[in-house]
C-alpha cells in the first residue's frame, strides 16, 4: 500500500464525492412526483437521472451541465411512466445542481486534507453551478484549481478531461501525474479512466450510493467518507 503523504495534489471529483448528487437529485425531481400522485424508490429514480445523464453526456459533451440536466428532467419522466413536466419545471430541476447538499464530512475533511495536498476540482458540472455550490454548500473553501467540464468540452471519463488536469497541474504547480490522486466516488467516470492513465486513485465509497457504480472496483485506496481518508493521512503525518 502507497503511503498518502508521498503524494502532492489531490484531483477531485465534486458531485457524488464533496457534493451529495444522489439528494439532490431526489430532492429536484420530487415536485413532478408529488404533482402526479405516483411515488417511485430511490433506486427507479436514480438509475434513471444516471442513464439518460450518461446518454446525453456522450451525444452533446458540450452542452452546460444545467442545461444537460434541464434537458434529461422530460427524458426521465418518460422512463418512469410520469407526465411530461413544463419548460419551466425542467429549468428548475437544471438549476438545482447549484442547491445539492454537501456531505457532512467534506469541509471538514477538506480543510485538513489541504493542510498537506494541492486541492484541484475535476468535475463535471458547468462552472456557474460549481460557484453555486461553492458560494452555499462548501462554503467558498480555497481549492487551488477549478477544472468543470464545460471548460474541457467534454465530460469525464473522456481521457481529455484528465489530459486537461495533468497539464494544468504540471504547468501551476510543477506536479507530475506520478504525484497526483484521483479521490472520487464513481468508478465509472473516475477510478477506470485514471487506472487507464496511470494516475493512482483514492475510492471514497459513500456506502449507499448508486449513481456510478461498476462490478469491478479500481483503487489504491478505498474509504468510507472523506472524513476517513484525512484521518488516514493524519495518522501517517504522526507517525
């Protein structure tokens, strides 16, 4: 097992591992339930969110992620058998990403976390829903580099989105990619595509999660929470 202190950056996914985009989810798409008196599991709902995500992702990568997730709302309706909701309902459901909650542990986690490691955001979303979420949720915490995916043009797990960090880290902070963790919950959009790169990754599982699960788990490190992988490193600085 590598050690975590010999290590400089760490490259993180937001929603799914700071940010909890399976509530937030859940959250955004109960209104059309309540509106249509048919109640769905949490299961039904996110491996819809996740499959027409997928979908629209790999047909527009250079769409806005509000707008991508403005565009799945009538998709997912259509999936579970719900009336089709308004234009005005499905910008609601985009503009919620800015609202999702973070997980309990993340600014605790990340505060201590930066205490050793360069902090970079690899996400996703659109760069004015991470300012959302940054300005509320993650209350405006100093990560050194912001990277969205509407800057990249594409969305991970394309290799360009971690070409994209890999040159930006080494050009502002002289980090080489054998320095580099990529500390995320989805197998799927992270822990594959930086096994593929050769960039070590740290598995926050988030035990109960959905949304980006695979059969075969890559990692070097594997956590519960975040909470748990900065005890892992303050127990290695101790020792």
């Amino acid at each position: 097992m590598p050690r975590l202190t010999d290590y400089r950056l760490l490259s993180f996914d937001v929603y799914g591992t700071l940010i909890d985009w399976e509530t937030g989810t859940l959250n955004g798409f109960k209104p059309l339930m309540d509106v249509s008196g048919i109640h769905l599991t949490r299961t039904q709902i996110l491996d819809a969110y996740y499959e027409c995500e997928r979908i629209q992702q790999i047909k527009t990568p250079q769409m806005r992620y509000a707008d991508l997730v403005a565009t799945i709302y009538p998709q997912m309706a259509a999936r579970l058998g719900l009336p089709a909701p308004t234009l005005e309902q499905s910008a609601a459901f985009g503009n919620s990403v800015r609202n999702w909650p973070a997980f309990p542990d993340t600014v605790d986690a990340l505060k201590r976390l930066k205490k050793h490691f360069k902090l970079v955001c690899l996400s996703n979303v659109d760069l004015d829903s991470f300012k959302g979420s940054l300005a509320g949720p993650l209350e405006n915490f100093d990560f050194d580099l912001v990277i969205t995916a509407e800057e990249v043009g594409s969305y991970k797990p394309d290799p360009r989105n971690f070409e994209y960090m890999l040159r930006e880290c080494k050009q502002r902070f002289g980090i080489q990619r054998k320095e580099i963790i990529q500390t995320a919950q989805s197998q799927f959009n992270d822990h594959h595509a930086a096994r593929s790169m050769g960039i070590r990754s740290s598995w926050i599982v988030r035990p109960g999660s959905i949304m980006g699960n695979l059969d075969e788990h890559v990692y070097d490190w594997k956590f519960n929470t975040l909470g748990e992988m900065a005890d892992a490193l303050e127990t290695e600085l101790r020792v």
